[in-house]
C-alpha cells in the first residue's frame, strides 16, 4: 500500500512542475520575473511543500500500523484521489492568483477547498487507524494514538477558514496554505518505538 502510495505522491508532486511557465516579457529575465511567472512559482511551491509534508507525515502514520484493513485501504484511496487532484488547483490559483477580482476568489476557494477535502480525508485514515480494533502496531499505546487526533486534524479548521478568505483575497490564501504547511511540518505524530 505505501509504494502504491508514493508513486501516486510522486506524480503529483512532479506533475506541478509541469505547470511552471514563464511570463510575459520581451527579455528572458523580464519573462522570468514578470508577475505572472511569480506567481506560477509561489503557487508551485506551497502545493510542493503541502504535497511533501502529505508524504512525509503518510509515512509517519503508517509506521504506527501493523495491519490494513478494506477501509483503511479505500480511506486511503481517498486521500490519494484529493492528493492528486492538488495540481490541477494549483494551476488554476497560480493563474488568477494576482489578478484580483472574482476569477481570483473562485480559483482561491477552489485550491482550499482541495485542501479541506485532502485534510478531512487525512484525518479519517488517522481516526480510523486509532480506532478501528486490530490495526495499530503492538509497539503503539492505543491511548495515546487517541490522544493525538485531536491535535492532529486540527488544522481542519484552518483549511475551512482558509475558504472563507479565499474571498477576501487569493494572495493572503496562498500564504495562509503556506504557513499551515509550515505547523504540519512540525505538528507530527510521536515515534511509537
């Protein structure tokens, strides 16, 4: 399940790349720095650091799993389904994501709205690794595997906040993805060993 898992990973993180294109401009370094290219880039880099840390705290949470069951596995799947969906949003915000207006807003709420379905789907797995009898690792507390899922799909409510300022400004949502990517990155689950 995990190398099906990294490979689905490693498509998304590599197809943001894809989406990375220069700007306008009469001059190489004009094209490379316009605006637009700017923005292509701030967008492929929070989506890189949201993916990467998706992948990393993956790992972190199968490494208290002993054993997978059939709905362990489609939760799973549903991760993977918002996983590799994150490009297609991101190309889509760093398209509009300075230009203000409607389009911007839509093409904001639509990257945080990736995001929620990608954490409530993340948090689901957890929930149901902790809770469901049989799957966590003999070396893991039960109890305190519990304990951590408050913490850990905490930032749900910040996701769901972030819909709502994709209303009141795309930029100020790119940035409020960045810095919730920066709390998971430290915001991990404890060595069961």
């Amino acid at each position: 399940m995990e190398a099906f898992s990294d490979g689905v990973f490693a498509v998304a993180i590599t197809r943001l790349a894809l989406d990375l294109k220069p700007g306008e401009g009469s001059t190489l370094g004009e094209q490379l720095t316009a605006r637009s290219a700017v923005a292509h880039y701030a967008a492929y880099v929070v989506s890189f650091l949201v993916i990467g840390i998706i992948w990393v705290n993956h790992h972190g949470l199968f490494h208290h799993v002993g054993r997978v069951d059939r709905p362990l596995l489609f939760l799973n799947l549903l991760l993977l389904l918002f996983v590799v969906a994150i490009p297609f949003p991101t190309a889509v915000l760093a398209e509009y994501v300075t230009e203000g207006g409607a389009n911007s807003h839509a093409a904001a709420a639509a990257y945080s709205l990736t995001m929620v379905g990608m954490a409530l789907s993340f948090g689901a797995l957890w929930i149901w690794a902790v809770h469901a009898p049989g799957l966590l690792a003999e070396r893991v507390d039960p109890a305190a595997a519990r304990a951590t899922v408050v913490r850990f799909t905490a930032g749900n409510l910040a996701y769901l906040a972030l819909v709502g300022v994709a209303f009141v400004s795309a930029p100020l949502t790119l940035a409020g993805h960045f810095l919730l990517a920066v709390y998971y990155v430290f915001n991990r689950l404890p060595d069961p060993s």
